[in-house]
C-alpha cells in the first residue's frame, strides 16, 4: 500500500488540537473588576427615579420571549409586564383582574390605561 503525503496537513503524529502551535494566553482579555457598592448604588437610584438602560429593554424583550403569559404578567420587571398587558392573548377578563396598583411601574400603568382604551373597557 502506498500513502501519499500530502504537503498540505502537518507533519506530526501527534494529537494536538493547536497544530504544533502553543496557544497564546498574553491576547486574553482581563476579568472585569466588581463594580463595588457605588456603582449598585447609583443603579438601585435609577431604578427607583425608573430611569433605564437600553439593553435592560433588549434583555426583557428578549426574555419575555421565552414566558408563558401568565409567568410574564407575574414577573417583577416592568419590562415584561408591561409587553403581557399589550399581548392579544390578554383577555378582557384578565385585564379586569389585574388592576396595577400604586406602587407599580409607571410604564405598567400606562401600557395598563392603553390597552383599557384599546378594548373600550
């Protein structure tokens, strides 16, 4: 039998994945430090002022994907409640029931009063 050698593959026997090239740990990036109890701080005082960051948006929208209705008009982000209130699987009695209360996210409410209007309730 005859092998052919092909110039094109390594010439080594062994099983390394690297190639016969030492991979370079110098290009990693660095472990980013723990934003420490300002930086929560001044996140805990938007929340409360209901000042948001955009990916906080893309993250609900994103998660808001993957619940059941009932799991998204229960949840604590306003985020999602707020897209559940808008959802058309939201029936009238279900939208009866759920009434925000005082202490509920400004955009709950509206979207609330929206989606009130919206089905002439």
């Amino acid at each position: 039998m005859k092998v052919t050698e092909y110039p094109f593959l390594p010439q080594s026997n062994s099983c390394d994945t690297t190639h016969g090239r030492v991979p370079n740990i110098n290009n990693l990036p660095e472990p980013r430090p723990d934003p420490g109890p300002i930086r929560r701080e001044i996140e805990g005082m938007l929340d409360e002022q209901e000042i948001h960051h955009t990916r906080q948006l893309v993250g609900a929208m994103r998660s808001y994907l993957n619940l059941s209705l009932h799991d998204a008009l229960r949840s604590d982000d306003p985020f999602i409640k707020a897209l559940a209130i808008i959802d058309r699987r939201v029936g009238r009695r279900t939208l009866e029931r759920l009434e925000p209360g005082e202490s509920e996210h400004t955009l709950v409410k509206e979207f609330y009063n929206l989606r009130l209007a919206a089905t002439h309730i």
